[in-house]
C-alpha cells in the first residue's frame, strides 16, 4: 500500500512538472513576442503622445479635398479623447471613408466598413459635457444607447444646441473647416495622424 501511494505521489508530482513546462514553454510562443501598443504613429520618430499630454496633441485627416485639423477636449472628455488617440496611433481610420454628410449640420465618419454600423469592437462610456455644439465640433456618433458610442465622430458644420449634451464632444477644429464643409459621401480620410504642437 506504501509503495502504491509512493507510486502514486511521484505520478502527480511528474506531471505538474511536466504540465508547468509545457504551459511556460506555450506561454512564451504565444505572449513573449506579442507587440506592445507603442502610441506611435507608425514610421514616425516623435515622442510618443501619452493621455497626459493630450492637450498638445493635434489630430490631422488628410483628404483629397485638404487637410482638417482638431484639438482634443481631454479634460472634458479624458477617455474618448485617449481612445481615439489610440485608434489614430494604431492606424485605424487611414483609408476609412466619411459615410455620412448633411450639408450645414455634419460630416460623420470612423467606421472601418463605411456602412454606418460599424466600428473597432470597443465602445466607450458617454462623457458629456458642458462643450458646445458649434461649427468645428468634434464629437461621437452613437446608437439610442448613451454608452454606445465606439470609433465614429462627426463634425459639426453649424451651430446645433439641439445636440448639446446628449453627444460625446472631444474635440473642436482649429484649421480646415472649409475642407469639411467639401466633403462628400465615400470621401476617405487617407490618412489621420497624431502631431504635437511647436
């Protein structure tokens, strides 16, 4: 019977070895090489822009129409203003197309299958706020939910109080509002990038 339980105590002590290399080898296989989200733009060799900071950040959608430039909100919306920023650095909305356009109230773009009803998988908390909707605002499409909103904006291109509070505003335009103003459905943004202010 000793010898048995003997037996038995080395059978179990064998295979959690065992099993605990097997798990560290496929451990280091599957994770020791995963990348790092690095907050850069890809090819570019800047600092990279953290959530702190993001009040110096410059977000620019270049078009074939022009360039739009804006400036986040992030202390009136700190994790929607930090999740785009994310998307940006990650190259998410280069190619997207604006899928949406009513002349003197939006331009609305940020979904990766230019229908509409997409988006990156990850929706945010709403964060309204006491900013304004104004021509330039930059702010997050949602659905009826307020917790919905997920990688779509949208720009104001007039001034619309009927829309205050009840929207996500991270951002204003500071350059570019004309170029807005000349979107038109299936433009793309070709590419939207991250710079700091001099």
């Amino acid at each position: 019977m000793a010898k048995n339980s003997k037996r038995m105590i080395g059978i179990v002590v064998a295979s959690i070895v065992f099993a605990t290399g097997i798990a560290g080898y496929y451990g280091v296989m599957l994770f020791g090489d995963a990348p790092k989200d690095s907050f850069v733009s890809p090819g570019e060799n800047v600092n990279p822009i953290t959530n702190l900071d993001l009040e110096k950040a410059v977000v620019v959608i270049q078009t074939a129409r022009g360039k739009i430039k804006f400036k986040f909100y992030p202390k009136d919306a700190p994790k929607t203003s930090a999740r785009v920023a994310e998307l940006i650095q990650k190259g998410f909305y280069n190619g997207i197309v604006f899928h949406r356009v009513v002349p003197g109230f939006v331009v609305q773009g940020g979904d990766p299958t230019g229908s509409g009803m997409g988006g990156s998988g990850q929706t945010l908390p709403a964060e309204f706020n006491t900013q304004k909707h104004v021509p330039g605002t930059v702010a997050m499409a949602r659905s009826a939910d307020p917790n919905s909103a997920d990688s779509q904006f949208y720009i104001t291109l007039g001034t619309h109080p009927h829309l205050d509070g009840q929207y996500t505003v991270f951002g204003h335009v500071i350059e570019g509002l004309e170029v807005a103003n000349q979107i038109q459905v299936g433009d793309r943004m070709t590419s939207v990038t991250l710079e700091k202010e001099p």
